[in-house]
C-alpha cells in the first residue's frame, strides 16, 4: 500500500519502491516560453509560445501565446504585443529559423516589436 505522506526520496532509497506517478496529462511548453522561479505547472496544461510566467506562480489552465501570467493560481496579467504582433509572430516562427537567417536578421531581434506595424518589414 503506498502512503502519499511519505516523502519520494525516502520511499525510493529505503524503501526501495516507486509512488505512482499520478498525472492529468501532458505539460506542453511552446518556444520563446520564459518561466520564472518556483513556478508550478499542472499536469494538463499547455503554455503557448513566447508566453511569460511570473515567479512564484502556479498554473492550472492553458496560457496563451505572448500572455503573462502571474499568481496563484496564475491569472493573465497582459500581452506582450498588440495581437497583430502576436499573429505575425506565431506564423514566422523565428525559432525555427537557420543560423544564417538568425545573423541576417539581427534588426529583428535588437527591434522593441512593441513598436513594430509590419513584422515582415523587419525579416530579410
């Protein structure tokens, strides 16, 4: 019979047994995702990319790409970019880009894209 209240390290080294692993689901984290310290991430739970988690937080429902959420339990707090940004963003997926398209679109990246009308006029 396994006892939850006994700690995992302890049942695993003398006890020489594993707990369950109890779970909901997978935990999907998108590219560009920033998630600060001691943040908790629930089973079942998809953050989107270049979405950002404040410190501290504990996330129990999906986050949208560029949201910032914080708390406990995490809340959206505001966006990252204006939603055309955001649009542009999901659909050039820098992320995937080459090394050589990286070096040659350093503007792109040095650019505050909170400032930014067209993303395109940025990526050569």
């Amino acid at each position: 019979m396994h006892n939850p209240g006994i700690q995992m390290r302890f049942y695993r080294e003398k006890l020489d047994d594993r707990l369950e692993e109890v779970t909901n689901g997978p935990i999907v984290i998108g590219s560009d995702v920033w998630i600060g310290t001691e943040s908790i991430i629930l089973s079942d739970v998809e953050i989107g990319s270049g979405a950002v988690i404040g410190a501290g937080s504990i996330v129990t429902d999906d986050v949208e790409p560029y949201s910032v959420v914080a708390g406990v339990p995490a809340q959206h707090k505001k966006w990252r970019f204006p939603e055309h940004i955001r649009e542009q963003l999901l659909e050039e997926k820098w992320w995937e880009w080459s090394e050589q398209k990286i070096q040659r679109n350093r503007e792109f990246f040095q650019t505050d894209l909170r400032t930014v009308d067209d993303l395109q006029s940025l990526v050569r």
